[in-house]
C-alpha cells in the first residue's frame, strides 16, 4: 500500500515562491507524471516529497502518516535522477546492493534481490564493471535497478529519460512502462516531454508558476483540458489557436466570429459569455480539413509542410499571420504559397474565454 | 636550404636543449647539496669545488651522532601529521558544508576564511609568544601543532571545496535516499570519490607544515624544534661542517621533495586557492 | 526545541504525528550540515581576533619584558617611536625592494620557462619536475646550501666559476647581502611561478592559436595577443600569493645575514622580530606588527576581490 496524499504544500526560496499551494492524491500502484514547463515547481515538488527539499509549509502523508519533516532516509522512497547519480566508485552490483547494506539485511537476501533486479533489467554481464564503463542506457537501467532492489513504497522518477539519445528513451519508455506493469508499483515521474507524460502516466498532474493547473488521465486532458496552457502543452504538433468574438450564444452553443475570417459555432454551455466577448477557439491538427479556397470563409497561405510517412503536417499561415497546423493523410501534396481553405470540425473545437480558462461542453455532449 | 620540416624538428630540438639547460641550472643548488653530502669535509670545502671524488657515507651516519638527528625528524613527523590530521578533521566538514548546503553566507564566509591567511604571522608573533609563554606551550609540538593547523586551515578547506565542488550533488542525494546517515554518507560515498582531491590536500598540509620555519623559529628551543630549526642552527659556525649539513638537508627534504613531485598537478589548485586548475 | 517551533513555520501547528517525524527530521539534518562550517569558522575567528587585539592593546601601552612594572598607557608613542627609528626606513624600503624584485624576476622568467616548457620535447616530464623541486626545499635549507656551497667567497660554486673566467670572487653576502637575500628567495618561489603558469598555459585554447597562425599572425603577435592576456589571471594569482608570502620572508634572513651588515637585509619582518625577542620591547614591536597587518591588507584587499571574482565567475 502507497497512498500519498499532499496538502498545501508551500515552498520559497528567499523571496521567491516556488511552490504556491499544492494539493494532489496519489493512489496505490498510480503512476502519476508531473508536467510542465522548466521552472514550472515540478522537480521541487518531487524533491520534496523525496525529503531532499524542505518545505516551507503544508504536509506530505504517505499511507496517512505524516512524513513532511522526516528524512529521506526513513521515508522508503527510491528516486531515479535525472543525471543517475550513479556511485562512481562501486561497481553495479555494489551500486545496486548499497542501501540494502545501509539496511543490515542478510548477505543473501541482497545477493538474491540484486539477482533478481539485474535479471529483470538484464544487467547480468555487466554485474561486476564500474558506471564510468556503462553506456548511457545501461547507466540508466542500473540507477532503475538502483530503486527496484529497495522494494521501496513509491519510485520517484526526476526526468530519467532526458540524458538519452532519442532512439534510446522511446525504448526506455516502453520498459518503464511494463516495469510499472509487472512491479505494480505506485511511481511518480516528472519530466518536460509530455509524449512520456501521455504515453505512461495513469495520471498526469499539469503544473504551471508552482500551480496545479489540471490532474486528469492523459485523454481527459487531452479531451477536455482546463484551460488554454494545458491545452497547448498536451498535443503534438500544438493545438492551434484563432482568436474570435461571440456574435450569438444559446444554452448549448456559441458562435464565434473569428478575427481573420469565418465563424465558428461550436457546442459550448457559454453561460458567463455575452455577445461581443473576446474569446479564443483553440483547434487540434487533427480536427481541420484542407478545402479549396473558395469553399471556405477561413483561408490562408500554405508555410511548410512536413511529410512523416504516415501523415503529412501542414502549416498554413492565415491572414492575421497566426500559424495552424493541420494533419493530413501521408499522400497529402501541395505547395508552398497555395492559398487554401480551412474548415474546422466545429464539434471538436475547443473554446476558452478571455482569461484562457475553458468553456465546458453542454453536459449531455459530454456524457 | 633546410626544408620546413627540418627545420621544425631543428627548432624543436634546440628548444628542448635549452628547456634542459634551464631545468638543470634551476635544480642544481638541489643536485649540489646531494653531492656534497657524500663528500669528506675537507672535499666539501676543496677550491675549486670537486665534482669527482670518492663518495662516503659517513655524513648520514655521524648526523645522528652530532646533532640528535632522530630528535629532530620525530618532531617534523609528529607536527606535520598532528596538524595535518586535525586539519582535516576541521576542513573536509566545513568544506562539505559549503560546497552542498550553500546559503547566502557561503560566499562570504570563504573569502573571510582566506582572508585570515593574509595576517602577517608578525603582526601577531607578540601576543603568540606571550600566550604560548603563559600557558606552557612554548617550545612544545602542541604549540606548534595548533599554530600549523590554524595557518593551514584556510588552505585546506578551499582545496577541499574546490574538489567536492566537482562532485554532483545529486549521488550523495542518492545516498541519502538509500538510507545513509550524515556519517555513511561522508566515509562511504564523499570520501571515496575525492580520495584524489584529499590526498593532494593532505600532501599540501605536509608540505607547508614540514617546510614552515617563521613559527618553529620564534616558538621552540630544542625540546619541541623541528628540522626546520635544526638545519638554522647549522648557521651560527661552530666548524664548517659543510658535508653534514648537506646530509641533513638532503634528509630533511628528501621526503618532500618526493611529496612535492607526486602531487604537483593537484597541489596548483591549492595553492592558488582554486583561481588555477 | 525552542528553535525548531521557530523554524517549522505554519507547519508546527500541525496534529500530533508531526511530531514525531520531527526525530532526525530534515529541518534538523539541514541545521547540522549547515554548521558543520562553525569549528573551522570559530577557531579561525579566535586565530583573527584574540591576538590581533592584543597586538592593538600592546601597541598602545609601554611594555618591555626586560623592566617589568607599570604598563601605562603611551598613546601612540610607540607608533612614533617605531616610525622614526632608524631601522624603520630601512625595513620599509627593504621590504619593498625585496618584494617587488622577487616577483618581477619570478613573474618574468616564469613565463618564459613555463613557455619554453609548453611544448613537445624529449624528457618534459623530467624537466617539469626538476623545474618545481626548489618550490618544496625547505627555506632554512635553501637559505643555508646558497649561503654556504654556492655563493661562498673561497669554496662556492659561483667563486669557482668567477675564477674560471679569470675575474675576482665575489664575497656576496657582505659585498651585496640584499641582492643574495633576493636570488636566493627568487630561486625558492620561481617554481611556484611555473608551476601555476605552466598549469594555466595547458588550458590555451589550441584552435584558437591556430586560428590566429593561420590569419598570419607571428610567434610575437600570438605571445602578446593571445598567449599573455590568457595569462593575465594566472600571473595576477601569482603575484597576490608571493606577496603574501613575501612580505613576511624571515628564515632566508634570519640564517644568512641576520638582518646585517646594519640594516642593510632588514625588512620590516625581521624588524619586528628583533625588537620584541631580541630587545623585549613588546609595545614597539605591537607596533610594527600592526604596521605590519595595515600592509599586508593593503595587498590582500586586492587578492580577495581577485579570488572572489574567479569564485563568482565559476558558479
């Protein structure tokens, strides 16, 4: 059982807030990712609940006990760093069979967990070598092995994909992923990318300016994001986003007239809108079609286009120069400066008010 | 005509010559004193000086006889490694302090520590002297015990710094998150990864401890004097004995010499208080 | 206790299990990792403060071990005593001649050997070590193998040479002690000189120079445009460091001249040290020392901000 639950936690540095109120549930075997943009309080939110910073105020039960103050020591939590912090003067077994030395537990219990972590990262050869003579990855796996020997109550992840190359971190990805399967362990993982923030979490918590911006599984996020920041964080390429003003409303839709161009009439329970409210539409790759220009109200210039195989992402420039970006089938060809039509699935289309906080679909859209 | 080449390697091979010449003419008062000590006295004071001649042995053997030799050396050992020891035993926490737990003072607090090496030791023989006068610790190797270590301390805890500066934090949060305690995380994890930076620390102690003659001069006698103090009294000319002083000498600096040449690379840092590396 | 509810903030408001996390709790462990610093700091502190005050008490009474009895207040007689001593002037300006001669001959010909030395050669690893050693000979040694093997009138390696060319020994303590003072101490910390310059020089940036060579720049031109300003730091270090050292030199003197003939190898060290062990004059010598103290931070004022501006520069 691993149930942390944090409340109002606060912390500042000097005069900086760092910190600014946080509360979060983490439930038993959740794996739960902390994303955002640098400097957005993720890693020390981490490194307080591992002990490692102290916090100003508020508290950090972990299965209802009271663990704010303790030391990281006596907290039986694992942590994976971001640079792997690996011992460099002991070899992977003795790296991996430390803090169970530091426990005073039998010589061949360790033997037998550092076997049984080394079998399941397949670190066997590489038992006896020191760090300085590992790979990047293999570094990696031995600061995993690390945390896995400890059987600790939550792992705690600090970006540990950041230091490989790509190739490497979508296979370490996928391992993480079955790691969290078989261990049925409750982790936390913070990193910057949020394709490893949509990819492994059961849970992704958003931060922003030390803020809880939206917690939610990936797809609610990505369906329903909270405001404007979540919505473009989430999503790759980038949601796009057209700026508009409200020309009529009901109890279920809004219309929207867009700045550069067409009208938008999207389902929406606009209640605190009035007609003439600034608002933005905010529009997924996914959710616009290429017309011809003179089938559509809302047209622009084709920028770039970047052909994957699979799909082809068009850039298109409107004439308020904003940029959209717009999936298309992978045999999609055009050229640069053709003028195109853009038509937007309207039921898709996301609407957020002039503070970027989002206007909610009507409830039975959503159900 | 030389082509470019030749005349590449001809340069280099002159520079080099020349690079030989200078380091020979600098190490030969060195060389000199080695001679000189298997030399007979009246060799040793032979016009013109002789740079062949039957070696003896005998300068190391009557050293002892003469001068109490052993006393002397002893007195060296123990203050050296006494203050080199409680050196460090000061240094390598206050420079884990600062290089880990930075705060706003950590900045300050070093430049300070720095700063009380620029005390003239004269500014302050008087009051030394009339303490150590005072208190029993004229002419003991506790006295000079304290002394070393103190004017060595800032020394040794910038060197410390610089090398755990070195260290990524982030292992020894490692370790903290294993389950260490201050002290496993000090002797198991810290100290085995800048065993490096520490024996060059403790080599440079040894070293300005072995060699410093303003305190050993003015604070001891005989009972507590150091080699340092030994080889001074060779001045006041009680016969010309020039071969046993040599030998004296090469003995009294043999060892750090040797000290000095292991950790020459590393002794940079410290010695420049971390400004060169 | 009382400052750990101080320091718990809104927290220490907390329920009971808070309390009991607080045995070995982070806020604790922080507290003691932070004053791990305070030994080194107090006793460097007493080492500053207690003498040195005493050094000012004593510079302000009269006090001479010899006669015992009222130490009564002079003011700053002993300063003007001091000062206007014969001795004084001579010290002031033997310790400037000594300081300022041995680092310019060190600075000078450390950089033409740590350039000489910077490239590939048959034996370089030899020739730096022979190149540091007088560096760790100690300096009552030093100053005892010139005095005697190198620099005697009748029996000394340089005597010989002399006569080797036909001209008349030199008697060079007696004929001119300051300089052999200032050969024999320039011999000691040249290597010191080299061994931070040679260091520093390992780090020119090589593309750099060939960069330059290649846009046509002679050996000459890359020396004063490339090699020295990248030394300019290294040597500022250099010289700090010696005359903090050098401001103080007194085994080299006290062995070899004793401060003689006169005052003629005096300085300001030997002085001070002649008057308080010498004549016991404790208020004199106070004196000189704090006169002492005011120099030497003239010149550390300097190496502090050096050093903290590389300390700075580095984070």
């Amino acid at each position: 059982m691993a149930n942390l639950t944090i409340k109002n936690l606060k912390k500042s540095f000097e005069a900086t807030e760092i910190l600014k109120g946080i509360d979060l549930e983490i439930k038993d075997n959740e794996f739960v990712v902390f994303v955002g943009p640098s400097g957005c309080g993720k890693s020390t939110l981490l490194r307080s609940i591992a002990g490692l910073e102290e916090v100003t105020s508020g508290h950090i039960l972990l299965d209802h006990k009271e663990i704010t103050d303790l030391a990281p020591a006596k907290r039986n939590l694992a942590m994976v760093f971001q640079s792997y912090a690996l011992y460099p003067h002991m070899s992977v077994r003795k790296n991996m069979s430390f803090a169970l030395e530091l426990a005073k537990e039998k010589k061949d219990v360790i033997n037998q967990k550092v076997a049984e972590a080394a079998r399941i990262l397949e670190l066997e050869p590489l038992l006896d070598r020191k760090p300085k003579e590992l790979s990047g990855g293999q570094r990696q796996r031995v600061a995993i092995g690390r945390a896995i020997v400890r059987q600790p109550k939550v792992f705690l992840f600090d970006e540990p994909l950041s230091n490989l190359d790509a190739a490497l971190r979508v296979q370490m990805r996928l391992e993480l992923a079955r790691l969290h399967h078989d261990l049925n362990a409750t982790m936390i993982y913070v990193t910057h990318d949020q394709v490893e923030a949509m990819t492994l979490a059961d849970k992704v918590v958003v931060l922003r300016h030390g803020q809880i911006e939206q917690v939610g599984t990936p797809l609610e996020l990505y369906r329903n994001p909270a405001n404007r920041f979540v919505a473009g964080f989430l999503g790759m390429p980038k949601m796009s986003f057209l700026p508009g003003t409200v020309t009529a409303l009901d109890a279920s839709s809004v219309t929207v007239e867009l700045t550069f161009g067409g009208s938008v009439t999207l389902p929406a329970a606009g209640e605190h809108l009035r007609r003439g409210s600034e608002v933005t539409v905010g529009v997924r790759p996914e959710n616009i079609d290429l017309v011809d220009a003179s089938e559509a109200s809302l047209t622009g210039f084709m920028d770039i286009a970047e052909n994957l195989g699979s799909d082809t992402y068009c850039y298109v420039k409107t004439d308020g120069q904003e940029t959209l970006t717009v999936r298309m089938p992978g045999n999609f060809t055009c050229n640069y400066g053709d003028r195109i039509g853009l038509q937007l699935h309207a039921d898709e289309c996301h609407l957020f008010d002039e503070h970027g906080n989002a206007i909610q679909k009507p409830t039975q859209m959503a159900a | 005509m030389l082509s470019l080449k030749q005349r590449r390697s001809l340069n280099t091979l002159l520079l080099g010559v020349l690079a030989w010449g200078v380091a020979l003419a600098i190490f030969f008062p060195i060389f000199w004193m080695l001679l000189t000590s298997f030399k007979t006295e009246i060799d040793a004071f032979a016009t013109p000086p002789q740079l062949f001649f039957s070696p003896t042995l005998e300068n190391y053997t009557l050293v002892n006889e003469r001068s109490d030799y052993l006393h002397f050396a002893w007195n060296s050992v123990v203050v050296s490694f006494g203050s080199t020891i409680i050196g460090m035993m000061l240094a390598v926490p206050a420079a884990y302090s600062m290089a880990f737990f930075e705060t706003k003072r950590t900045k300050g607090t070093l430049l300070w520590m720095l700063s009380t090496k620029m005390l003239p030791p004269v500014g302050v023989l008087v009051p030394i002297y009339l303490i150590f006068k005072d208190t029993g610790l004229l002419d003991t190797k506790t006295g000079l015990v304290i002394i070393y270590t103190l004017i060595n301390l800032p020394i040794m805890i910038w060197m410390a710094y610089t090398y755990f500066k070195e260290i990524p934090k982030e292992v020894l949060e490692a370790a903290r998150m294993d389950g260490s305690s201050l002290f496993q995380e000090l002797w198991r994890v810290l100290l085995p990864m800048s065993k490096g930076g520490l024996a060059a620390t403790v080599l440079l102690s040894l070293i300005l401890s072995w060699n410093e003659a303003f305190w050993s001069l003015n604070l001891t006698a005989s009972e507590a004097a150091p080699l340092t103090a030994l080889i001074a009294s060779y001045s006041s000319p009680e016969g010309l004995f020039w071969a046993k002083l040599s030998a004296v000498s090469t003995l009294a600096c043999a060892p750090i010499l040797i000290f000095g040449w292991i950790s020459q690379k590393q002794l940079v840092r410290g010695l420049s208080f971390g400004a060169v590396k | 206790m009382k400052s750990t509810a101080l320091n718990a903030g809104p927290a220490s408001a907390a329920a009971e299990p808070m309390q009991d996390s607080r045995q070995g709790g982070i806020r604790k462990t922080s507290r003691i990792n932070r004053f791990m610093v305070s030994p080194s700091v107090i006793v460097l502190a007493l080492w500053m403060v207690v003498p040195l005050s005493m050094t000012i008490y004593f510079s302000l009474i009269r006090y001479n071990l010899l006669y015992p009895g009222d130490n009564e207040f002079v003011g700053l007689e002993n300063f003007q005593f001091f000062v206007t001593d014969f001795g004084f002037m001579a010290g002031m300006s033997n310790t400037l001649l000594l300081v300022g001669s041995v680092l310019l001959i060190t600075v000078v010909l450390g950089v033409l050997i740590s350039l000489l030395v910077n490239q590939a050669f048959w034996g370089r690893g030899i020739v730096r070590i022979l190149l540091i050693s007088p560096f760790f000979i100690m300096p009552t040694v030093n100053a005892l193998i010139w005095k005697n093997l190198l620099l005697h009138p009748v029996s000394g390696v340089f005597a010989a040479i002399w006569k080797f060319f036909g001209a008349t020994p030199i008697d060079w303590f007696s004929e001119f002690p300051l300089f052999s003072i200032i050969m024999i101490v320039s011999w000691q910390w040249l290597p010191f000189a080299i061994l931070l310059l040679m260091t520093a020089l390992q780090s020119l940036d090589q593309e750099q120079q060939e960069a330059a060579r290649l846009d046509g720049a002679g050996p000459c031109a890359l020396f004063f445009h490339l090699t020295l300003p990248h030394l300019a730091r290294p040597i500022a270090v250099v010289v700090m460091i010696e005359t903090i050292f050098l401001l103080s030199i007194f085994a080299e003197i006290f062995t070899t001249t004793g401060g003689g003939p006169g005052y003629e190898t005096t300085n300001l060290a030997y002085l001070i040290y002649s008057q308080a062990l010498l004549q016991f004059d404790v208020g004199l010598a106070s004196a000189g020392g704090l006169i002492a103290v005011v120099l030497a931070n003239i010149a550390a004022f300097f190496l502090v901000r050096l050093i903290g501006k590389s300390l700075t520069e580095k984070q």
